[in-house]
C-alpha cells in the first residue's frame, strides 16, 4: 500500500509556518506498514490543490490531505476535492447541526460563514470532527482513498486517530505501545534493537528522540485485536528487558510526571539547588499539575554568596575545589533538603558555557547531586554542545537521577515489607 | 519568478525527522519577492529525485533541493540531479582537495566514500561548502536554474545564505533587517503595518511569532546597495515608529539578552522569586552567556513556608488575599530584592492550572512584580490556554515588565545627567 501526503495553507507554502502534520501522520502510515512515496505542499487556491490530489490519486492507494478546511474564503481543500472528482459541494445537513450544537457547546453564536464548513462533494462522506468546527472528508478517486483532515494539528491528531487510523487496517486491528528512556543515545538505543527495526516486521519498532528523551514506538498489527494487544506487549516486553532501567514510562509519560508520581506515591517530597542550570530543573519539576503536592522549592545559587548564605556550601569547599565540584554539589544538595525541609535534594553545578571552561573543567562538566535520608550520592558527566544543550540535558539528567534512586529506594522499601 | 522547494530523505518520507528546511528556505525565497508553487518532499532513490525535479524545472524558474549529498550510498541527489540534466557524474578534482583539507583541519582521516561527495554532474558547478565536507551544486536544465543545498540545517543555511542567495538578486542587493517585538499578539502588531506587508511590495514585511515573541522581517532589494540599505533602515524606522516600546531588539537579539546587555550596562544586578513558573523565569534570565555578572541568585517558593521563611512575605499577607495577590507579588519581588542583595527584583505569582481556578482568580490570572529601590510596581495578567503555555507567558512577559522599567530608570537617569 503507498500513501501521498498533502499539507494545504498559504502560511506553509510561504514558510510563515512549520507544517508538522506531514511528518506526524507520515510516522502513523510507516508504522501501520503503508510506504509514504511523497510529502506535497501546495498553497490556498482550488486548481493546485485539485491538479495535486488528482496526481496523487493516480499514483498511490491512499491520499491523506490537511488543512483548507476553514471557514475562510481561502480555505479551498472541499473546492480542490470536489473539482479534482469532478463532482459539486453539497451541504450536509447533519454537519450543519454538528457545527451548531459545536458553537452552543461553547456558549459562542454560530458565523454564517461556518455554514461552508459542511459542504462535502457530492458521494463523498463527511468524518464527525469532536475537537473542532471543520468535519473531515472521505472520498475515492479510483481506487484511492482520499481523506481530508482539518489542519491545526490538535484536530488532525483527534480525528486521524479516532476516525481515519481505524478505516486503514481493513484486516483487523492495530495496537500501539510507546516506551519512554533517558540515558542514552539514540544510536546506542538503536543498537541494543536493532534486529526488532526491521521496517517490514510485525509488531514495526521504531525510535524518535526529543530533547534526550528517545521514544521506542512498538505498532502491532492483526486480523484478531487480541492477537496484536498480545503481540504488542510481547515486544514491548522484550524492550524492555534490553532496555532495562533506561525505560522510564508508557505511552505519553514525562519524566517530570514520572518522578511526580513516585513522590506522591511514596507520601515524599523534593527541593532543588541548581547553578548553571539556572532554574530549569524547579522548571521541569514544576511541569506536571499538582506539583505542589511534592515540590516544596528551590534556589537558584548562582553567587558563591547565595551558595554559602542561602545553602550552607562550606565556603572552604568552594575556595579549594571551587564552585563546579564534587563537594559543592554534595552540600548544594543537602542544603536544599534541609533548608527547605525536603525528603530528597537536588544539587547542580557545572559550566554551562561557552566561556569559563578549562583543560581540568571543561564546558559541559556537571556535577548532580541526589540528597536523601541516606546521604547524597554525586555523579560527574560531561555534556556536548552549545549552551542551551548542555543546561537542559544537564537538567533532564538530574530528573533522571532522582528517577533512579527513587526506584532504588522503592525497591529497598519493598524488600523491608517483604522481610 | 516561482520556485518549488525539494526536500530529499527516508528519514523525511517516513516522518522520523521534521523537515524544517523547507519552511525556511520559503521564508527566504518569500522575502526576495519569490513565489514558492510547491514543496515537495522524496525519499532516497535517484528515479523519483530526478522526476521531482524534471516536474520541478518543467514549471519553475527556480528549484532548490535539500539533502542526499551525504556520503553514504543512500544520498542519492547528485545521481537524481544528473539522470534529469540525463549527463553523466564526474569528479571534480578542486572539491576532493577541499574535502581533504576540511578533514585535515578536524585532524581526522578522509574515508574513501566521502570521495562520492566530490561527484558533480557533468555541465553542473559545485558551490563551496566551507561548513561541512558536502558541497552544494548548481545546475540549469532548461531555463530553470537548479540548486542543490547539503541537508544539515546549518550547513544548509550558510550554503543558501553565504553562497546561492546572493545569486538570486541578479539586479542588485538585499539588505534584511528584523526587529524583535513582545508585548502584543500578532493580529494585533499586523493589524498595525498591515499597509507595510503587501507581498508585492519592495521592502517588503512579514512576521512571524515564536513563544510569544513577535519578529518583523524587512526584506528590501535594490540594484544600489546603498539604496537597499537606506530602504530597508527607512521601512524599519517606521515599524518601529508604530509599535513603540514593544519593539526590544534587532537581528538575532533576545528578550534575555537584551536585558542582560542593559543590566550589565547599567551596573547592576537582579534576583526572582517565583512560585507559579516553578525556576522558568530564572532559567530565562540566565540563557545568555555571562549571566553570572547580573543575575544572582532566586527562589522558587512554591509552598506558603517557603514564602514567608526565605522571603520574607507576611504571612498576614498570605492569610488575607492569598499566594496569588498583589500584596504577595510585592513582597516576592522585595523579598528576593533584598534577600539576595540585588538592585532589581522580580516576583511572580499566579495560577497555571490547569486546576486550582476560582470565579475570582481564574486559571491564567498571575501577579507580576518588579522591585527596584525606587519601590515596587505590580501587574495583573490573564493569561489563556494550556499550563505550559501560561507559564511561558508569565515569564517572559516578566522579562518584557523588567526591560521596561529598566529603559523608564535609565531615562530618568539620563534626564538627570542632562539636568
């Protein structure tokens, strides 16, 4: 099976904006085993949106289009299909309806312009859009199958997933499972699965990397919806056995939510003390809702003066180690657990760049501290890049530590209850 | 003049990797007054590079193609590009010499496959690439001028900026100039020089918008450089006329940055204490390089305790209007003002939700204080839509409420002296 994809909007032919729908649903159809054979953008006028679905519905078994499905005048993706069918725009009376109780949903009044949104070409089915005015479109063209999905990409999402994904696996069912891992590279992730990647295997294992974190996409496919959640689960098993404590969460788990949800767990909570990272890492564990339930606070010590008056860092650790070094990071983490009456601490120091390094330190060099009850254990690391690089990988590092003695200290717990 | 834009790469057909190539390379195209028709994205195979751009040359003036030029069997553009000139490749000695020389220079060995690197399709020139060992190629076929750029976005854009750009404004010069905006949403900077942004016009203006901060770009073309640059000054005068003191800084400059440069000219220091951004505003205040010399230190007091014991916030303060008030966002920023020992202070209070709203504070509402020792200035802000989102905008909107006041001091002072 071959699919073309086709983004619509004068705003990405002009490069006004970053079209990510292409690559989004291009990541969905090499997952389902379907070869994307091109990307096509074009802009907002029916001829070239029509001369452009009528060449992809020639070549390919599937055109998924986006965008254009406005309620604007130069929102011209119904005009492109319905001329490259060679059919009218009808109005759909149920859409109509949908946009209606949409708007009143809302508690907005209805424009009549939105009336436009429910012309469908005639013999093409209109797809119900739940997050959205604009209803997608379903179509044939010969053989092809033609689906227009509407292009802000929180609705294309929705409706490809809940509406389109389904119609493409006419043989039974997909089942998709995400694993989440911190701590390594995407090569080295790769190596440790490599024999699983094949593109043409079944379940298809695929990795995608966003800010350190990389993400192992498992889709399994088969007649019996069974069979696949089994096959699925199997592999993701088997991902995770090679994979061991790198894999930190399912599906659409952060790190920050993880270790959120270990806190709140084990009835704990954190406060931090970060230097070069300047804020980040309260940042990151700040994200999830209901922090507050186990973030307590933090400092950001940049001085040598908030170090020793905020902290407590000896100030004879800072003047014979200075202040990127193991001891300072050390009392960066335990005064935070203390001052700020936390279970666990985090400490950060080290040169974030691009100036200040030497042969001894040199920029990238982090110190991380994790403070608990037990002592603080110190890792060193070295990050690679410009400056930005290393303070979030730095910071996300740090969340990583926490992770790992969390579970560590779960585990030890759990083994007190057992005894 | 009309130009498609190919983007060449499995990685890209498969959704792996966001093509973001393209939308730049419109941007510019766009900004010389250019008409982008069609990206087009391909994967690696010579058969359908060739036809993309045999279609592409057949109704373009102007092809640009990205990626393939790797040296690995798979980067298959140079093969592509000459099957559709239909000529043959040749090496082209002066390209071996320069890829020798930039491995010379990394102090790493030359691989006998980077050789393919030098392989230019008989009739074709290759473009010097003084970033990476590919160099870039330029071809007509036809009356369609055909470029081919290196892949990695950096490579790529010093390729088109330093090498193929210029030869796009055959009839003179291009002078750019941006000016970086916050303060205000698009619409409503756009509604402001809608007049300035005809596309046919010469300069010609258009923004685009990134974390809230607003750039317009002037592109203005001219066959006298002068007159270029006289055009574009000219054209960037009157944005600035229009938006004020929205308009922060110029080119690449940030809102960071921007601050930094006039604490640090100013002599003087500033110090946060943040609850609802959780380190974000601390985090932004440090990007720049050199952040030590004005930024000493902060709080993220997110618990009530930590308010009142590291800063000092009344707890009668607390009891009567709450954490998020403006009273609290006061004695945050003179909190953090005089407990750090910094000149400026800032104080951020508020509510990200998505949770935690009331009728009176609704999800969104953040105080907003600067301290100086001329007292305290506080603002209330409403901020929409997701958590991250809020507290993004509280915290640059933080940065944008200290630039502000940093200019009103510094225009005291300059009345003073001038007194």
């Amino acid at each position: 099976m071959r699919a073309v994809i086709i983004a619509v909007g004068d705003e990405l032919i002009t490069g006004a904006t970053l079209d990510t729908n292409s690559a989004e649903l291009a990541s969905h159809l090499t997952a389902l085993g379907i070869a994307v054979t091109r990307h096509l953008t074009v802009g907002d006028d029916a001829e070239p949106i029509a001369d452009a679905i009528g060449a992809a519905a020639a070549e390919a078994d599937l055109v998924l289009v986006t965008g254009g499905l406005g309620p604007t005048l130069d929102d011209l993706s119904r005009q492109g299909l319905a001329q490259a069918m060679g059919v009218e725009l009808v109005e759909d009376p149920r859409q109509i309806a949908r946009i209606a109780a949409f708007f009143t949903a809302l508690g907005r009044e209805m424009k009549p312009s939105n009336r436009t949104q429910a012309l469908i070409p005639a013999g093409a089915d209109a797809i119900d859009n739940d997050w959205g005015t604009a209803p997608g479109i379903a179509a044939r063209i010969g053989a092809a199958r033609i689906f227009v999905l509407p292009g802000p990409p929180q609705e294309m999402r929705a409706v490809f997933g809940e509406r389109v994904e389904p119609l493409l696996v006419t043989d039974g069912a997909i089942v998709r499972r995400l694993l989440q891992t911190y701590g390594a590279g995407e090569s080295d992730v790769g190596e440790r699965i490599a024999d699983l990647m094949d593109r043409r295997a079944n379940p298809t294992v695929g990795t995608t990397v966003r800010e350190g974190v990389i993400t192992v996409r498992i889709t399994a496919r088969d007649p019996d919806p069974d069979a696949a959640r089994r096959a699925a689960d199997r592999t993701a098993r088997e991902v995770r056995r090679r994979l061991g404590e790198m894999v930190f969460g399912e599906d659409d788990q952060t790190l920050p939510g993880v270790i959120g949800d270990a806190l709140r767990g084990a009835g704990a909570t954190v406060a931090v003390a970060e230097s070069c990272t300047g804020g980040l890492v309260g940042k990151l564990l700040t994200d999830p809702p209901g922090a507050s339930q186990w973030f307590v606070g933090g400092t950001v010590a940049y001085s040598n003066e908030v170090k020793t008056d905020h902290l407590g860092v000896p100030a004879e650790a800072l003047a014979t180690g200075g202040a990127v070094s193991e001891p300072v990071a050390r009392a960066l983490a335990e005064g935070a657990r203390q001052r700020f009456g936390a279970d666990w601490g985090i400490g950060v120091t080290g040169i974030a760049g691009p100036t200040g390094g030497t042969a001894d330190k040199p920029v990238g060099l982090v110190y991380i501290a994790i403070a608990s009850n037990q002592g603080a254990d110190v890792r060193r690391h070295t990050f690679i890049g410009p400056r930005d690089r290393i303070r979030s990988r730095a910071s996300m590092t740090a969340l990583n530590l926490l992770r790992l003695a969390l579970r560590a200290a779960g585990k030890t717990t759990a083994g007190r209850h057992q005894a």
